[in-house]
C-alpha cells in the first residue's frame, strides 16, 4: 500500500491530503441527496481516491520541489500516470479509469499511452508491485466509452446499444462529479451551499402580502406548479400571472437555475427574488446571477458581501439557485473536454425555461438537445412561458422530454387589449396624431413603439422628435454605450409602472423590451416580427389590466423592410420569411379586443409542425441539431454559437473625446503594480461604460483612430463613427453605421 501522505500535491497539500479533500466533497454531494444512485457513489469514491496517485512519480514530485515547468521530454502528464495504479479486476473498471484518465484535459491521453510506454514505464519503475499493466484493447474500450454512442452501429442489436448508452451516461456521472469535486477542493471552496430556504421565504412573502389583501392566495398556475414538483412540465400562462413565483415553487428546496434569455429580465428577477424573496439574507450563499455582465453586476451590489468571492461561488454553480442566460449554462451541448462538469450539476438540479419562444432555431435546437440530456442524466425541466408555437411543442415533448411531460396553459377572461391591425408600414404621423391629440383631451398616455431593428428605431425616433416636434420622447435599443443604456433601462422602468399615471410621453425601442420587462404602457404601436414576438410586445401595454379597452391601445402594422426577412436557412436578416407571412395572415384576421384566449387559439390554429416543418426556421433547427448530435467529445465545437460574437465592443469616437481625461486615467492605473484584482473589475467596468457593442463587419470597415492598450490581451478600439447619448451610434437609412472623419 503507498503511502501518500509522503508525496506533495501541491505546495501546502499531501497527496493523501488533497484525495482526501476531494472524497469528504463527493461525502457532501452524497449527503445532500445529489448524488442518488449508491453505484454511482460508489465509483466516484473510487475515482477521487485513484485520481492522483500518478503525482507521485519522481519529475512530479522534483517539479512541485524546485518550482519548475512542465517538461514534455521526460515527464508525463499525472492523470495518465494515475490509471496505472487502479486494479483492472475491481467492479466498473473502465468507467472508473476513463474518469480518472481525463480528470485534466491538456494533453492527448490515449495517445500518451500508446506512444509514450518506454516513458511511462520509467517513472513508474518505483512502483512496479503497486500498478497494472493497460494493453492496447482497454485502450480502445477507454476511446470509445468517453463519446455518446453510434445507434446506427447497434441497430441489429438494440440491447446492446441500450447497455453501451447507460455506461456512457454512468461514465458522464462518475467523470463529471470528479470534476466537481476535484476542482472544488483545490480551489478550496465548498461545492454545494443547501437549498434548504426558498419554501419557508415564499410562505412568508404570501404572508405579508396577506396582511394587506386577507383573501390573496397562490392562483391556479402557482399550484399547478407546486402539485407537480417531481415532474417535468411545460406550461404556458398569459403575462402577469405570476410565473416567476409558479417557477419557484416548482423547484422548492431543491438546487435550481432559472434560465432567461436576456440579461437586463434576468437582472430584474434576481433583484426581486433578492430583494422581496429572500429579504437581502445570506445573499452570497443562497442565490446567483450568471451571465456575462456578472461580475461587473456584482461589484455594485449595496452590501457587505465581498463581490470577488461571491462570482467565485457562483461561477462554480455552488448556489442553491441561480438566475442565468442560456450560455452560461448549455455550452456543454458541444462537448468541449470537461463538458461532463456542467452537465451533471444541471442534472441533480431543476431548471425552469422561462420565454423560449425568442430564441433562434439554431439555439432553441441546442437547448432541446440539452434538455434531453439533462433528463436522461436524472435532471427536471420546466418550461415556463407566455407563447408556445405547437410545432415547438412538439419537438419539446419528442426530442426533449421524450414524452415525459405534464403540460396544461393557463388564462382568465381578462380583456387587455384592443386591436386595430393596419396593412402599412409604421406611421409616425398616426402615432403624432394620436399623442398629441390626447394631450389636447387632458389625457397623460405613457406611449411604447416598438420597431423590428435598432435602424428603424432610430428613423422614428428622429422623425417624431424633428418633425413632429414631440419633445417628451426617449429612445431604447443596443446602439448605447453601457452608462447610457444602463440609465435608459432605469428611466424607462420608473416610466413604465402601473402606478405612474401622471407623465405622458413617448418610448421608442426594439425587442429587448419584449421579455420578462414589468413594465406598462397605454397605447402601442408596433411592428409585425412573428406572432410570437407580437404577443410578447402587447404584454407591454395595459399589463395589468387595470386600464379600459373601450378604444383602440394597441395598433400594428404589417409591413415591414423586406430586408431584414430571412428566405433560406443560412440566408441573411433574423426575421423568418415564411414565420412572418403566416403571423401576417393570422393577425389581418383580427379587429377589436383580443382576449388572452384568442391570443392562445390563433398561434395554436397557425403555427403547427405541418404548416411550419418546411420553413427556413425549421430546416435550420433539424440541420443545428443534426451538427450538435454528430459531434464527438473535443472536437471543435463552438460554445460561442450560444451568444452573438460577431461584434466587437468599441468606444464611439465622440464618447471618447468628451470622456478622454477618465478614460485616459482608468487605462494608467490598470497598468500600475498595485492595483488589486478588484480594483481592476471595478476599474474595468468603468471602462465598458464607455463601450458599444458594434457588428464585426462594420468594425473591420471603420477607421480607428486609435486603439487603447487596456492590458496585455484586451484592447480596445476607438472607432471613428457618430454617436449622441440619445439616439446612439447613428445608422444611415441603408442600416450601416455612419462614419465621421
């Protein structure tokens, strides 16, 4: 037997000591109630215990000594060292091997093995009574059990498929676990804080409310949520009914993530769970917010808590609840090496689906994707949302969920919204007339436009403001730097609350106050995207119902920039050619109030699998989930797909001449010695302050009239176009960015 507790791990950690560090955490996992199945406790017990026995080979042990650098000529990698001491004899062998063979990931494991034996041989002489001999046929098991496995090589013998598919999924347990807890302890952190909190805090939340209003009580959706707590669901309930609280009773005290797909809805939710929910307690060990602005949103968190440590949890998924985007969490859809990680957190949590009707077909197939594997792996998912096309629904309950799913949909009989559909482009004039017409009637109408692009904004902005003269006029959309959006989000929810009924005036925007925004408006006008997206918009108006729908609140125009229509599905603009052209007919059918119900009947009579299963949308969506099914474990898949990087983020030339003191002086003390890891965060995010997020096309065709030096890896372009704190970077009428000399 070696003694391990005489070989260093690290500086200040034995071997003996650091196994034993990352044993007591698979001891919490198992204690917490994640880790269900005892084989599979079983084998990642084995796998901690196993997974550095290969330090103690002599270059290992003289690297940590003498503090020096790997040396690829007479070292080996200690993770292929380790495997040499498990007994091939013991129960599982493979899936226990294979864990601890790709516990790292920064070399080429099996070909090490079969290619390196004269060295391997050598720095484990020492040990020769303690390990066993691997021959190249384990070597092949060991290859082809680390990747999902083939059906079409099984299809005459659907038995062994199933036995080759569940050791797949054993080993993505066992492998995924180690990860965890091996990276939990030398980080020295704790891996899981217990969820153990958020019943008790809804009660008492109903509590106080019950203080005001005796007769309020959890509605129907809520319940439903709270009866079916052990299932997956899919569940669509109209704007307003509460489904964040549905959401959170569904997950009750158990580990769980709710997933938005925009940041500025999921900044608001972990803001009211934090602060209405929660009441601000023990914040750093109970709730998360991830996304890529996490850090930055910390740091100006009004509390005590140390913000570096607080990302380090969260970033780590140790939180009993976490509130994220997409990205953050299905990139291990492409199999990047250590995938398994990510993969067998989500699947001892719940995760609730929130708005899945705004993402692209390419992303709504990742998600399905990895919805599937969540479940296969043990995991529970809601989907909780305001809009579900049936075809989408469909491919949920088939490929996701595989069938396994409770569904029900929920509305009441209040009237929201009256309708008046025009066969035209949007009409500024209309909107003019209208605002100022019920100015002159003493009227303090809070009005919302909402344009399909960012250009289109813009031009309406600008023609309401110039022409028309309207003075009490914001505009919101993606082409602010992050100080000026930031401030327009803030003025536009203080804008836009049901109790404010004294200001009038006009919002234009773009869809980024589609989603999740509780904000509410008395009249809208909008463009035509898809029916999906249209909904979502008219939730923006009379949100609550309190307002009268005897006239007309909602007008929308059909017609819109052919442009910005996708006909193929790789083919340029973001709007579904053939989506858009059945939305339009489904919406010229409609004059007066629309009711929740008939919201619910028309996307369910128009946007079926068969009148939607030969639309570019949904050929894309089979093609994007052809490509994610075909890929093999560290291959290069792109986990960036899940967000849009094809921009780049600038400083607009104006922004910088008016700023160029403070920027100028965040630059020169980044570059001092002393400034601390925090100090740069913060110092970093008032530099994004002055940043907008621009197309990378139009980047490479700009001038730059410098480029700041930000740190070694990270510069930052000064581009040369116009910009102006209430339209932003300025667009030309043909959509390009309007350069300035």
């Amino acid at each position: 037997m070696i003694d391990l507790s005489r070989y260093k791990a690290k500086d200040n950690k034995t071997v003996r000591e650091h196994s034993d560090d990352v044993i007591q955490r698979a001891i919490t996992l198992h204690d917490r109630g994640y880790i269900k199945e005892e084989r599979i406790y079983n084998m990642l017990l084995k796998a901690c215990e196993y997974h550095d026995y290969g330090k103690i080979n002599r270059e290992f042990q003289h690297r940590i000594e003498c503090k020096t650098k790997f040396d690829v000529e007479h070292e080996i990698s200690h993770n292929v060292l380790s495997i040499y001491f498990i007994d091939p004899r013991i129960d599982d062998y493979e899936i226990i091997a294979c864990s601890v063979l790709f516990h790292h990931n920064y070399c080429e494991e099996l070909d090490v093995m079969q290619n390196q034996k004269e060295l391997i041989n050598e720095l484990l002489y020492d040990f020769s009574e303690d390990i066993y001999p691997i021959g190249n046929r384990m070597i092949k098991k060991i290859e082809e059990l680390i990747n999902e496995i083939d059906k079409t090589k099984y299809n005459k013998n659907p038995k062994l498929f199933e036995i080759k598919t569940k050791q797949h999924n054993e080993l993505v347990k066992v492998k995924g676990l180690l990860h965890r807890c091996d990276y939990s302890a030398s980080a020295e952190t704790d891996i899981e804080y217990p969820a153990d909190y958020l019943t008790d805090k809804l009660d008492n939340m109903m509590k106080e409310w019950q203080k005001e209003k005796p007769e309020a009580g959890w509605n129907e959706l809520q319940e439903f949520c709270r009866k079916h707590t052990d299932d997956n669901i899919i569940v669509t309930a109209q704007t307003g009914m509460g489904k964040t609280e549905a959401g959170l009773w569904w997950m009750g005290d158990n580990k769980g993530f709710f997933v938005l797909p925009l940041k500025t809805a999921i900044n608001a939710i972990y803001d009211r769970v934090k602060n209405v929910i929660i009441k601000n307690e023990n914040i750093d060990t109970r709730l998360g917010l991830l996304h890529s602005d996490t850090m930055s949103y910390y740091s100006h968190q009004d509390n005590e808590t140390n913000f570096m440590d607080y990302y380090t949890k969260t970033k780590s998924l140790a939180m009993p609840l976490t509130i994220s985007t997409l990205d953050q969490l299905f990139d291990f859809v492409f199999k990047y090496r250590g995938y398994e990680m990510k993969l067998v957190t989500l699947a001892y949590s719940k995760l609730v689906i929130d708005e899945i009707q705004m993402y692209s077909a390419d992303i709504l197939a990742y998600l399905v994707y990895g919805i599937r594997k969540i479940i296969e792996l043990g995991g529970k998912v809601a989907i909780l949302t305001a809009t579900l096309s049936p075809f989408i629904k469909d491919i949920l309950k088939e490929e996701a969920f595989m069938e396994d799913v409770c569904e029900a949909g929920f509305t009441n009989d209040m009237k929201r919204h009256n309708v008046k559909v025009i066969e035209d482009r949007l009409d500024c004039a209309m909107i003019a007339d209208i605002y100022n017409k019920r100015l002159e009637e003493g009227k303090t109408d809070k009005i919302l436009v909402v344009c399909n692009t960012a250009k289109k904004s813009q031009e309406v902005y600008r023609i309401l403001n110039e022409e028309y003269g309207i003075e009490d006029i914001n505009l919101l959309n993606n082409k602010f730097t992050k100080n000026d959006r930031a401030e327009k989000e803030k003025q536009i929810f203080e804008f836009g609350k049901t109790e404010n009924t004294n200001d009038a005036g006009i919002w234009v925007a773009t869809s980024i106050v589609e989603a999740s925004l509780d904000i509410d408006f008395d009249i809208l006008f909008t463009e035509l995207s898809d029916i999906n997206g249209l909904f979502q918009r008219l939730g923006r108006c009379n949100r609550k119902g309190k307002k009268s729908v005897e006239e007309y609140n909602c007008y929308i125009f059909t017609e819109i920039d052919s442009k910005i229509l996708k006909r193929e599905p790789n083919g340029k603009g973001f709007i579904d050619e053939y989506l858009y052209s059945i939305s339009k007919e489904a919406i010229l059918k409609v004059d007066g109030v629309l009711s929740e119900e008939d919201k619910m009947k028309i996307i369910d009579e128009h946007f079926t699998t068969e009148k939607v299963k030969n639309s570019p949308y949904y050929k894309r969506y089979e093609g994007s989930m052809q490509l994610i099914k075909s890929l093999r474990v560290g291959e290069d898949g792109n986990p960036n797909k899940l967000r849009d990087i094809d921009s780049e983020d600038v400083i607009p030339s104006p922004v910088y001449d008016d700023n160029r003191e403070e920027i100028n002086a965040i630059v020169n003390r980044l570059h001092s010695e002393d400034c601390n890891k925090a100090e740069k965060v913060d110092l970093m995010d008032r530099m994004r302050g002055f940043m907008v997020s621009v197309p990378g096309y139009e980047v490479a065709k700009s001038t730059t009239s410098q480029v700041i030096e930000v740190s070694k890896y990270n510069k930052v372009k000064v581009m040369q176009c116009a910009y102006d704190s209430k339209i932003g970077v300025r667009e030309s009428e043909e959509g390009n960015v309007i350069f300035v000399s």
